[in-house]
C-alpha cells in the first residue's frame, strides 16, 4: 500500500473517531454545555451537521479516489443510520433536516475533492503536453 493510501487512511479513523466521539458525547449527554457551546459557535446543529459530515465527505472522497472504490457511499450509509437512530434515543432528537446536511455536506466533500482531482490532473496533462 503506498504512503498516500496510508495516509488518507490514518486520516479518515482520526475524523471518523472524532465525529464518533462528539455524536456519542451529545447521544449520553455527558457534556451538554461543551456540545450547545459547539453548536453556537457554528450557528446552529444544522451547519454543524453539514460540517463534520462535509469533513467525512472530503476524507471518504479522498480515499474513494486512492481505493477506486466508492467509499464515500458507506458514508452516507453510516450517516443515515446515525440519524436515525436518534429517533429512539431520549437525549437526541431525530431531524431530516440534520439528515439531509449529514448527506449533502458528505456529498459537498467528495465535490470538492473530485473537482480538485479533475483540476489537478488537467494541469497535468497541459504541462505535459508542452
């Protein structure tokens, strides 16, 4: 495996852990005020769920393009599930507009990373072409 894949690798656990780590903080209530802070701070949880799910989208977009496989479809799979298991979660509370950011902001990512690529390899093929 070569270094970039293990890089958007270790890249990928470090954001997914700490996705995970927020989403279980505010699912067991253990530190309300630090998560209602985080969510004023960003505006409001819509824009925070737009956020990290865009932050799993840039890295899932990266590693898809290093896999050649569409892992940012597990993503989006893991985001919905999440989201809906609020639903019967008494501390959380289940949103689609909170699904609808996790997805779009997932998808936001892998865009951004997908354009970026396209972009890179177009100025690499005009150099070469020289």
């Amino acid at each position: 495996m070569g270094r970039s894949k293990q890089s958007a690798i270790f890249i990928f656990i470090i954001v997914s852990l700490a996705v995970s780590i927020l989403s279980l903080i505010k699912s067991f209530g253990t530190n309300p005020a630090f998560m209602q802070s985080l969510e004023l701070f960003m505006g409001n949880d819509t824009i925070l769920h737009f956020a990290l799910a865009g932050s799993l989208g840039l890295c899932s977009g990266w590693l898809s393009l290093l896999m050649q496989r569409p892992m940012f479809i597990a993503v989006i799979a893991v985001l919905i599930v999440d989201e809906g298991l609020q639903y019967w979660i008494p501390t959380r509370d289940f949103s689609f507009s909170d699904m609808g950011a996790n997805v779009f902001g997932c998808l936001s990512g892998v865009l951004v990373v997908t354009a970026l690529h396209k972009s890179l390899l177009l100025v690499r093929e005009r150099s070469n072409v020289k």
